[in-house]
C-alpha cells in the first residue's frame, strides 16, 4: 500500500517482500517490514531509515501501534455483579417463593447430618408478627436469585399468591414481547435484502486515514457490520458502548460502504446538537471523496430543507444527518440502502414504530451508548445482532475522582486549574430554582470565567444555542441540572463539579463522570455534599463505591446493573422495566430467553405452556456441606455452592469437581456427597420426582406415578413399601445395614450408603420393560 501511494506521487518505490537481502538501492524509496520504533540518518552510507511511528505519528516514542503488536487488551466481561456477593439485608429473588431478604447463611445439624442452609426473611402472615423465615439448603441455590429491580420491593408472603399473580404477568408480558421479536427475525428474514459489495480502495483510505488506533471490540464489531451488509438479508445490529468508545467512527464506515454501493444513508439522531456533531464528523471524516453529507434539523431554514428533500429524492445527496425530521412523512429518497439510529430509547413511541418499520426492507444499524446485559445479549443471540465494545481508547486515562465536603475554595482552585489548561468545566447543580444564585457565586469565585447556565425547562432552542456555544468554546463553565448525564461529547471539557453528590444514584455518578476525560487530557470529577449536614448512610456507600471504582469501565457493580436494566428496557420496550421490578432483572432475562426459544422451536406457533424446571427437595441424613477449612470465607462458599447447584448435567458437575481440586485440593467427604447429592438430584428430575424426604421411619418418594408392572415390581423388591395413588406417593421402610435391606434392629443407612440405595430403587421402578 506504502508503494502504491508513493509511486501515485511519483516516487519511485519498490517493496522488498524477502527482507533487506541486498543494499538498498540508490534514488529509490525501498519498503520493507521489521522490527524497528524509530528511524535514524546515517550520513556515511547516505541511508534514511523510517519507521512507522515517523511516518503516521502514532505510537510516537511510545512503541508501535497496538494494530501490529497484539497487544492484550481487556477481554468482554463476565456477568459484571456476582449473583451472591450478599450481604445480611440484601433482596433475592426464590423461584417459587418470591421475593424475600438475605438474612444469613447457616449451619444446621439434623439426624447427625450436617447442611448450610440460607436463611431468607419473607413478609410476615401475622399482624404484628416477625417475618416468616424461609431455610434454602444451598444444593438448592440455582432457585436464588439477587433481586436487581430499580426501587425497593416489598416482601413477598410465603405461601401467598402475591408471587404467582406477578410471575405470571411478567411472563406474559415476555411472551407478547419474544412473539414480536421472532416475527420481526422472520420478516427480515424472508425479505429480500441489498448485498452489498466487498470493500473498495477507497474504502480501505477512509480506514487508514482514521487518526487513531482501533481497539480489539472496534475491529470486531466493524466486522461484524460489514458481514451483515454483505448477506442478502436486511441487516438489525445494535452496538453498545460507552460514550466515546468509537461507536461513532464504525457508522462513519458503514455508511461510506452503503455509500461506494450507491445507496444513500440516513443518520438518525435524537438531538439537534448531536446532529450538528455527527455531521462536522462525518463531514471531517469524507472530505478527501466525493460524498455529498447534508444536516436536516430545526436550524435548518426552509428554503434550505426545501433543497436538500429535493436532492434526496433525485439522489444527489449521499447520507443525510437529522433528528426525527427525517422520519416526517413526504421525504422520499431515491435509494435508500442504510439507517443508522443513534440513541434510539431517546426517540418517542410513534417515531420507533417508524423505525421498526424500516427494518423489514432496509439495513438498519442502532448506537446506544446504555450498557446492554450479556445475560440478554445471549437470549436473544440470533434475533436481534449485537456488537459490544467494553475496551476504552488508547490513550484515555482514569478520572482522578475526589468525593468531600464543599469548599469555595477548593471550587474556585478546581475551575482556575482547568482554565489554566484551557480546558472547559461542567459545574452540575441539580435545582433549577436555585441555580441561577449557583452561577453568580461561580462568577464571584472565579471572575475570569465565561459562566453560562443550562437546564432541561429552558425554551429547548435557547438550550440547543447554549449547549452549541460551550461546544464551540464560547463559554469556560457551564452550570446545569444532571441534563448532561447522557448524549453529550465534549473533548475540551475536562473538569466536573458535582454540588450535592449525594442525593444523586450510584448510576447518575457513574454517567456524569463519564462526561470528562474524554480525549488524551486527564479528567478530574468532584463529588461535593455540603459540610453541615451528616451524610445518610446509602449516601456514604454510593460515594465510596464510586470513588474507589476509578478504573475505565470499573466493574462499578451495582450502577452497571442500574443502567442494565435501562438497557434492557430500552432493547425491548420502556413498559417492561415494571415486570423487570415485579420478578428481579436476572429471573426476567430468564424468562425471556425461554419464550424466545419456545417461540423458535414452535416456529412461530403459540408455544405450550412454559414447563419450568420443578424444584427438586432431597432431604436425607446425608452429611454434604462444604467445609470452613476446606473454602474459608462465606462468599467463596456461596459461589462454589452456586455452581454445584446451576451445574445443567453430570458432566457439568464433574468440570465443578475439577475446579474445586484446581482451586482447594482434593474434595473432603462432605463435598464429594453434596456432589452426589447434585447428581440424584438430577435422577430425581428426570423420573419426574420433585420430593425424597425422610418421613417418620420411611423415605417418601412423591410425585412417582407407578403402572401396574411397577407396582408389581415395588412389591416384589420391597414388601413392606407403600404405594398411594391419589398423591402418587410412594413410602418405603428406612433400609438398614446388612444384605437385602438388613436385618431388625441394624442402624439405619446414611450418607453415600443411603443415597445410593435411593438412586437405585428410583432406576429400578422407573426404568421401562424391556421390549418383546
């Protein structure tokens, strides 16, 4: 490529594939790849050497670009909030109980049998009584859920129908929702798509001309994109990621694909301002190529609009950028190809139903800077496509974050220091009552400063003039309510002053922090309360978390599962988040992963009635816990009891067992029965049987129905056993030590003896007669 573009400009250049075998030769530029950071003179053999870094200023006395070296980047991250990283007090959500309060977790001796057990607190049945208490043995804590809801819920009551009402809602809700994606998946389907052409030259300059270097998630994603515009079926992809995270620069390249295709593009924006922008982006971006890029927004004047709706129709114009003007009835392109939609949650109801029209016919690529669960990314795998990008820039540094009490001074000594920079400041003050007396002692503190106020009640084209004026630098401190929390990307500004952080969420910290450091400058936020008045205790947890999770893309555990839920409100529609508070976020993505996958098996035909997984109780002297000294600390004990419990089969749980060896050693006895115990659970689930339960001297297996040759078989194995019919109940006598069942008087079998007798009589009542 260096050679091609070398020799356009008449020098001479040639590439030397094998390496530098020979001299270079005279009056000629000689290309080759090594491995060299910076070029050198040397005027004795009369050589230049250039290396990259010269050549494209990147990675300038910093090494070569990350592009060349595989440099490790962060990989995509795991389910962000440990399911049962629980404190006393949390909310969990039981599958079949509802929603309760982690209280403990504890240890019980029954029969001689040792268990650990959770203690949840449900709604008390009795006025004036404590709650009700719910002990869950922890081989059943694939049930348990950590309730992550927005508000705080209230108490479910056992045994109550409270639970089964609002379950059964949410899965309504779910099913209309997972039929209306799968049909969208289907239309599209089944519509006849543009397939695009592979990348042209001029493609490949538009990408090398990109000033900085891509992440891993950036180039995975654009090629993802552009796989999709090549298929023959409309494309539906959603790209999530932070604010500044490159989104931006991959629908500058698919556009200018669609584009090289001769199609044209529309840029829909939910702002004026972001689409003033995108469009000095795009513009920046395309100038080198004949691409025509027009804005259609509010500022735009009317005999300029008339103009541009013309030369959309003739086709004149290429890509278009605007708000919902271009959703207006009468606009008419002549070959529309691609429709990219940034921040799509921000438009209303009737302008998404437009967009969800578009989809069934023309490639549609969605921007949204709201973090999207991996749990609902895997739902809805194959229906709706997503691409994440989790990895920040090169070059983009943690924000120095400073959580304290309010200090003119220290105010005043924060804006100057910025201003000596010449940098910009977000000074946030959420009352819209008060914040023009906010304002004057800005300007009273610091003189100098261009101080400007903005909040959401303003005349929306006077906030649009100011929003631009501070983007255009017109302005050194702009005071405003927590409007700047999504959507604006201000490189220059640089400092945030946040009064009262602490009446502000955990998320809205989160959000508003991400407004400064956004380019290669360090940004520095402020968290301020005021120093009269004690801080609540919430208040006190929410600064700390965020002050300590400084790191880009911090795990910040619970504002990501805040804005979580937002995300996955805005994948499938605002009027779920009430089913999201109803059923807990992690149990509704459960259920909407399987409705969609009735839906897809059924093809399309009403499924038939969701069979749930049943709860599964085995209670047996058999002493199977984990031991302190074998995993010390509670939470590791929880996460390795978690996944003995949410392990799908046997050979799931024999990747645990390899794990725990991995981890701790070699398992002590009351592991490897809680293991076995796992495993019958699994016998019992398949045979139908949801109860073994140590009943007066008989074990009782319910619900076992048995025909006539089993019950035959159940009398001649074991006289003394019960059959009920009317409960499908079947009651066999303890068995004791010794051959056949034992002898009278024997103790009574326990542990792997008496779980392998019950495996044993579940197999040999269940298994089917052979065939004659």
């Amino acid at each position: 490529r260096a050679v091609e573009q070398l020799s356009g400009a008449d020098v001479p250049a040639t590439q030397a594939g094998d390496g530098l075998t020979a001299a270079p030769a005279a009056g000629m530029v000689t290309v080759t790849c090594g491995g060299l950071t910076d070029g050198f003179v040397s005027p004795e053999l009369a050589l230049v050497v250039l290396s990259e870094a010269d050549l494209t200023g990147r990675g300038a006395g910093a090494g070569t670009s990350t592009k060349d070296l595989n440099v490790k980047m962060p990989s995509r991250r795991r389910n962000a909030v440990d399911p049962l990283a629980l404190k006393a007090g949390d909310y969990v959500v039981h599958d079949q109980h509802g929603i309760g309060r982690f209280v403990e977790m504890v240890q019980r001796t029954v029969a001689g049998a040792t268990r650990e057990y959770l203690l949840l607190e449900y709604a008390s049945s009795k006025r004036g009584h404590p709650g009700d208490r719910l002990f869950v043995p922890t081989d059943q804590l694939d049930e348990v859920s950590r309730y992550v809801g927005g508000e705080l819920p209230t108490l479910n009551k056992l045994g109550g129908s409270d639970w089964k009402n609002t379950k059964a809602k949410a899965k309504k809700a779910v099913k209309e929702i997972a039929a209306e994606l799968v049909q969208l998946y289907a239309a599209r389907q089944a519509a006849p798509g543009h397939a695009f052409g592979q990348d042209t030259p001029w493609q490949g300059e538009l990408e090398d001309a990109f000033p900085f270097t891509e992440t891993n998630d950036q180039l995975a994603a654009i090629d993802e994109v552009k796989a999709d515009m090549e298929r023959g079926v409309p494309m539906d992809r959603v790209i999530c990621g932070d604010v500044g995270y490159g989104k931006t620069e991959i629908a500058v390249r698919a556009a200018f694909k669609a584009v090289q295709d001769g199609k044209q593009v529309a840029v829909l924006v939910p702002t004026t301002l972001l689409a003033q922008q995108h469009l000095n982006t795009f513009t920046e971006r395309m100038r080198s190529f004949p691409v025509k890029i027009k804005g259609l927004s509010r500022f735009t004047n009317k005999a300029e609009s008339d103009a541009i709706l013309e030369q959309l129709a003739s086709g004149e114009v290429d890509i278009v950028i605007g708000t919902h003007r271009l959703l207006q009835t009468g606009i008419r392109y002549k070959d529309l190809g691609l429709v990219i939609v940034d921040e799509e949650q921000r438009f209303g109801v009737e302008h998404k139903e437009h967009i969800k029209a578009l989809r069934t016919h023309v490639d549609v690529l969605t921007m949204s800077a709201t973090p999207i669960p991996r749990t609902l990314e895997m739902s809805l795998a194959g229906i709706r496509e997503m691409s994440t990008i989790l990895t920040p820039p090169e070059d983009r540094h943690p924000i120095l974050t400073y959580v304290g009490a309010y200090d003119d001074k220290q105010v005043g000594a924060a804006i100057r220091r910025e201003l000596l920079r010449d940098g910009q400041v977000f000074y946030v003050h959420n009352r819209v009552s008060s914040i023009e007396k906010a304002a004057r002692r800005i300007r009273e503190l610091v003189p100098e400063a261009r101080v400007v106020t903005a909040h959401g009640q303003m005349n929306e084209e006077k906030l649009e003039k100011i929003i631009q004026g501070f983007w255009e630098n017109e302005y050194d401190v702009l005071v405003c309510t927590t409007i700047v929390e999504t959507g604006l990307d201000i490189s220059n500004a640089n400092t945030l002053l946040v009064e009262r952080g602490d009446l502000l969420g955990l998320a809205q910290l989160h959000q508003l922090r991400g407004r400064v450091g956004r380019g290669r400058e360090r940004g520095y936020a402020y968290f301020l309360y005021p120093p009269e008045a004690p801080l609540t205790e919430t208040a006190h947890d929410r600064l700390a978390t965020i002050a300590q999770n400084t790191e880009l893309g911090a795990g910040m555990a619970v504002a990501m599962k805040d804005l979580e839920i937002r995300g996955a409100g805005n994948i499938l529609g605002a009027e779920q988040s009430g089913h999201i508070a109803g059923v807990g976020f992690d149990l509704y993505v459960r259920l909407v992963g399987e409705a969609v996958d009735a839906f897809r098996r059924h093809a399309g035909a009403e499924p038939a009635e969701d069979e749930e997984l049943a709860e599964v109780r085995v209670d047996l002297p058999i002493d199977a816990h984990i031991p302190h000294d074998y995993v010390p600390g509670e939470r590791l004990r929880l996460e390795a009891y978690r996944k003995i419990a949410a392990a799908p089969d046997t050979e799931g749980l024999d990747a645990v067992r390899e794990e725990l060896i991995d981890r701790y050693g070699q398992p002590p006895a009351p592991v490897n029965r809680l293991l076995a115990v796992a495993k019958f659970r699994h016998t019992c689930r398949e045979a139908g049987v949801t109860e073994v339960a140590v009943q007066g001297n008989t074990i009782r297996f319910a619900p076992l129905p048995l025909a006539d040759s089993q019950m035959v078989r159940l009398k001649r194995l074991y006289p003394k056993a019960l059959y009920k019919a009317v409960t499908n109940t079947v009651s066999v006598p303890k068995p004791t030590e010794g051959p056949a069942g034992g002898r009278i008087g024997a103790p009574t079998l326990r542990d792997e003896e008496l779980l392998d007798w019950c495996t044993k009589l579940l197999v040999q009542l269940t298994k089917k007669p052979a065939a004659v």
